[in-house]
C-alpha cells in the first residue's frame, strides 16, 4: 500500500479508497489478535488488499493495464478482448469473491459453511455497493464517478456483485475440492 502512494496522480480519490484499506488492515488485525488467521487465508487477503491497492493508486477506472500489457506482451488487453472500458475493477470485485470466499469458508464449520461463505461476500458486496450509491448521492456528480468508477454502466453494481459471488463460489468449490483431496477431515 505505501508504494502506491508514491507520486500518486489522484491523491484526494486515493485517499478515500485507502481509508477502505486501512479499516479492512486494522479489523485484520484486531481478528489476528483474537483468532489465530491461518496462514493461507492471510496470504488470500493480502492478494485482495494489494489488488485493490493498485486500484485505488488510479482510481480502479485508470488502472494502465493496457499499457502494462503492451510493454510485456505487445498487445494491449482491452484491444485483445474487445472492452470499451476498463476492467480493473471487475478483476477486483471477482477477486474479492475468489480471496474471500475460500477465507470464510475455512472458518466456518458445518454442513452449510459453503453456502454461508458464499453468502456472506455477496452480502458484503451488497453492502459496498450501497456505500457507492451513498457516496452518489452526497458527493458532486463528479467526483461519485471518480470514486465509483462506474464508466457510464448503469449495471455497474449488479456485475460486480455478481462478480464477486462467481469468484466466491469458485474459490470455495476449488478450496472444498483442495480439502478433499488432502484428507482434511473439516469440508
């Protein structure tokens, strides 16, 4: 996250979408005191945090990966796939869901753990979405599309709550998968 900050092109946007970084950091810890975090679950939401992170660097609708992907592969991803948008966001919400979900899967126990993960990083999706649409409703026009990153998509958080429940119900059916195999009696 502090890398990021260095010669940051929207200061002010980066800010209001680090304090999101800094609650999720500060709650992680206040968990890790009480509750031992597994290793693997720490590394998943490091992953997010990090994510999210680059995003928040260029306000997640800046994100350069066009450039970036020119400079390594010679060809730009957007052309490639055909996007009028940029995407970054979408990859963080469906990895928010991939990240989160196996993590709360693993902390719970019984026969619906994988239901209740998945449904809890759709609630929680939910959640953020309606924290967007509050900040479009008290911020200037402007700067609610500069924080949101909408692009003009009216289904903006419909996709990205649907997003984040595919990464979610990925992430859990793989780490149930994963469990399985090795022989750990809790899946």
């Amino acid at each position: 996250m502090a890398a990021t900050w260095w010669r940051p092109p929207h200061p002010a946007e980066q800010a209001m979408h680090h304090s999101l970084t800094v609650l999720g950091l500060v709650t992680l810890l206040l968990v890790h005191r009480r509750w031992r975090v597994p290793y693997p679950s720490m590394i998943l939401i490091l992953i997010f945090l990090a994510l999210h992170s680059v995003a928040a660097r260029w306000m997640y609708s800046y994100v350069p990966y066009d450039d970036w992907t020119q400079a390594l592969f010679g060809v730009r991803l957007s052309e490639f796939a055909g996007w009028e948008r940029n995407n970054f966001d979408r990859l963080v919400h469906l990895t928010y869901g991939m990240c989160f979900g196996p993590v709360f899967f693993m902390a719970l126990r019984g026969r619906w753990a994988a239901l209740i993960a998945v449904e809890v990083v759709l609630s929680t999706s939910a959640l953020y979405e309606l924290f967007e649409w509050g900040i479009a409703m008290t911020l200037a026009p402007a700067d609610a599309e500069a924080y949101n990153g909408q692009q003009g998509d009216m289904w903006d958080a419909h996709k990205d709550m649907a997003l984040a429940t595919v990464g979610a119900a990925t992430g859990v059916a793989v780490t149930w998968w994963w469990r399985r195999r090795a022989g750990v009696a809790r899946v």
